[in-house]
C-alpha cells in the first residue's frame, strides 16, 4: 500500500514540484536546513509496512518502548537515517493519513449521532484540525526556543520545521483513536465516559511521547544546548507544561458536535 502511493502518478508529480521549488530556493541560497532535515522532501515519506506498524505502537504506547530513543545517523554521520531505517525518525505520512482519518471519522459521528451531514461540516473539522496542529507546532517551538535558545552566546535552536510539523501531527492519531471510540458500537449511557477514558489515556500518551522527543533533541541534537543554563526544576516545568497541554488540545478535537 505504501510502495503504492509513493509511486502513484500524482505523488510523483506533488514530489517532483516540490523538489523543483526548493532546488530552486536553495540556488538563491536560502537556508534549506531551517525547514527539513535534507534537501529533499521525499525523506519525510520514505515509509513502508513495517515502521508504520512500529511507529503507531510507538506513539500510542510511548512508555513501552524499550529501544533508543536517538536518531540513527548514515555510515558518512553526514545526515539523520530516513524512517524506513530508524523508527525515530520524523515523517509527515503518518501524520498526513491521521488527519485525514480524523476528518473523516468526525464527519461520520456527526451523521451517525445527529443524523446530519454538510460539506460544510467537514470544512469546519478540517479548519479545526489545521488549528490544532498549527498551536502544537507553535508550543513545540516555542518550547525548544524556551529552553535551548539565549544564553551568552544569543544563540537560539534550529530544528527543521518540517520536523516540528511531523511531530506536531501525530498528535491525529491519538484524536482518530478518540473519534474511533465516539463511533463504536456501545450503550449510550457509556458515551460519555468512554470519551473522557480515550482522551485522557491518549492524552497521557502524546504528553510523554512529545516530552521524550523534546529531550532527546535537546540531549542529542543541539549542539549549543547548554545544560546549565536553566535549572532542572524550571526545564521539568517546561516539559510538564507540553504533557498538560495534550489534554485540551486533545478534549477539543475530540468533541464534536
């Protein structure tokens, strides 16, 4: 299915003008490593079967994972290992498809609960979700900022956006996983309950998934992070803050109506 869409036509044809406009941003010496990792978009694609599976397992059991949480590097340390060869790596297919399900899985709950269906109601859930993933993206790089930038040096961090964007979005397979529940087959009288369940338990999830990624680019992926510019005790807060703002972002995308 995966070697299918990435070598459909119009995938083919997205990738291709994708890589033109940046071959040709990058000849006006523009920084491309602001934005992704490697100078080519396909990289945040590059997935099969099988890091799909892992990763999913990854984003909705964080705590589970007994590997590394580190980045694999090429043989020539010259770039990060795509995502068919390291499960850490970021991508935006998983993200892309999670949206996608959440749109289409409240469109399904609002004709299965209210008996009512609208274009226009897929717009509004399909605006919602763009918001959401746009405050994750700005709280993750805020976060980083808060916490790896100043210092004597007036240095502040730079990780790829599109990095920031691929971790902002898994946060839609928490809310398809939440929506999946809405629309399960249960006695009404559990509808409430099996909602605050899945959310807080998706929550929880996506709150320490995004702590261990935040740290572990910190640790391991800024070079002029300085470890003892803030306390322990003021970076904890930090991180605690993202965990906690899971919840509403979460409680939000999940109540429809």
């Amino acid at each position: 299915m995966y070697e299918e869409f990435k070598s459909h036509e119009i995938a083919n044809v997205l990738y291709a003008t994708g890589s033109d406009i940046l071959t040709a941003y990058g000849e006006k010496n523009i920084n491309i490593s602001r934005y992704m990792c490697v100078n080519n978009p396909r990289y945040y694609f590059q997935v099969n079967d099988e890091y799909v599976k892992n990763k999913l397992k990854l984003i909705l059991f964080p705590f589970l994972h007994k590997g590394r949480w580190m980045r694999a590097m090429e043989d020539d340390s010259s770039s990060f290992k795509s995502a068919m060869h390291d499960i850490n790596a970021p991508d935006l297919y998983i993200p892309l498809m999670a949206f996608v399900t959440y749109v289409l899985l409240a469109a399904f709950f609002l004709v299965l609960c209210f008996c009512r269906f609208s274009p226009e109601s897929i717009g509004v859930q399909f605006s919602t979700g763009l918001m959401c993933w746009l405050m994750q993206v700005l709280l993750l790089e805020g976060t980083l900022h808060s916490l790896g930038g100043g210092g004597g040096s007036g240095e502040i961090i730079l990780v790829p956006l599109l990095d920031v964007v691929s971790y902002a979005g898994y946060t839609f397979v928490g809310a398809a996983v939440v929506m999946a529940v809405r629309v399960s087959p249960h006695p009404v009288r559990w509808a409430h309950l099996m909602f605050c369940g899945a959310t807080l338990w998706e929550s929880f999830c996506m709150g320490v998934l995004l702590v261990k990624i935040v740290k572990r680019i910190l640790v391991f992926e800024v070079p002029i992070f300085d470890k003892q510019m803030y306390s322990t005790n003021k970076r904890n807060y930090v991180l605690l803050f993202v965990a906690a703002a899971q919840f509403p972002q979460l409680f939000w995308l999940g109540n429809v109506h």
